[in-house]
C-alpha cells in the first residue's frame, strides 16, 4: 500500500489507527486536548495503545484496561479517578457517536455539545 493509502500509523504498534472511534488523538481532542489544527499532524495511536488514558473509560462496550506500575489509577485518589472516568468515559462515548450524527469535526469536543435551555 503507498503510504498515502494508509491512514494514521499508531506511534505505540506501529499498526494502522482505521478509525477515529479507535484513536486516541481523536479523543483527546474530543477531550480539549488537542486543537483541531493539530489533527492532521500529530502523532497517533490506538486508545488501547495508551492504557494510561484508556484505563478512565468505564463502558460495558469498551473492554477494562488495567496498568500496572506508578500510573495505574488505584494509586490516584478516588474523587480524582471518578471525575476523570466521567469526563473520558463521556468523551469516548461522544466519540462512538459523532459520526453517526453527522457532524462536522468541530463539533466533536465535549465544550461544543449544545445543551438544552433550562426551563
């Protein structure tokens, strides 16, 4: 395959992210992370590439990743392990869900999710 026929390379495994529902650069940008102009040229990797960040996903539809060592998150206090499984589990769930919307990729970020007026 040329190398423009391939989608974004994982940095980690050095496979082929095919999907942005499988990306963690879409996530973190999903997340606020990273700006939409970084998109394109930023390095890439698979969510499951990076457990450090994939741990915080708590869905029935996303496989548990545990990780060892001094980052898994049974060492972080537990109010800080909550806020961030909420908050990275909601933006890979905003992620599964985009494209199916029909959205255009600035829409993607948790900040610019529109929400319904108080009543």
């Amino acid at each position: 395959m040329a190398k423009c026929d391939q989608g974004y390379l994982c940095e980690v495994c050095g496979e082929e992210v095919e999907d942005i529902t499988d990306s963690d650069l879409y996530l973190r940008y999903v997340l606020g992370e990273v700006e939409a102009r970084s998109l394109m040229t930023a390095p890439e990797r698979h969510l499951r590439c990076n457990p450090v960040v994939a741990q915080f996903i708590v869905d029935p539809a996303f496989p548990p990743i545990i990780v060892d060592g001094p980052f898994t998150k049974s060492n972080l206090d537990p109010l800080d392990v909550a806020r961030r499984e909420e908050r990275v589990t909601r933006a890979w769930q905003r992620l599964q869900e985009v494209r199916a919307l029909g959205l255009p990729i600035s829409a993607y970020p948790l900040d610019r999710i529109p929400t319904e007026p108080a009543v």
